[in-house]
C-alpha cells in the first residue's frame, strides 16, 4: 500500500464506515428540562446580559457544565433561578 491514493481510499473507507455507524445508532433522547444552553442562550432566558451570567456563575448562582472550552448551562437550573427570583 504505497501508493497514497489507496492509503487515500483506505482513510475514507474507515471514516465513511464511522459516519454509518453514527447515523445508524439509537437517537439519545434529550428531555427539555437537560438541555444545555450557551451563555448567549442563558442570557435570553433570564432576559439579562452575557456579562449578568458572567457575574452569576462566578458568584455560584449558576452551575456551568463544561466542555473543553465551551461553557453551558442546564435549561432546569436556569427554570429554577427564574423560580426563586419569583419567590423572593
């Protein structure tokens, strides 16, 4: 197998079978209440500021989940801020 075109073929024959593979697997089913949002979208839901979360997670109101770099929050914890908001 010297030849790069069929090291070429052989790499897209693997990544052609995992893409298979991924679309053939069961759906995860993900429930409203888990669903992760960026700050952005965090934002929009509390109606305040990217910096206001910002503030909010650095203070420990809001529990960030993350990945890597990326930063998300759990659409329930944001439905229960609103509530004790509410409360209070």
């Amino acid at each position: 197998m010297n030849n790069p075109f069929e090291l070429l073929a052989a790499k897209l024959d693997k990544i052609e079978n995992l893409l298979t593979w991924i679309a053939e697997r069961p759906e995860q089913e993900e429930t409203e209440q888990e669903r992760l949002l960026d700050k952005k979208q965090a934002a929009k839901v509390l109606g305040v500021s990217v910096s206001t979360i910002d503030n909010m997670r650095r203070d420990g109101f809001l529990t960030p989940y993350r990945f890597g770099k990326a930063v998300r929050f759990k659409l329930s914890d944001l439905y229960e801020l609103t509530e004790k908001r509410k409360a209070s």
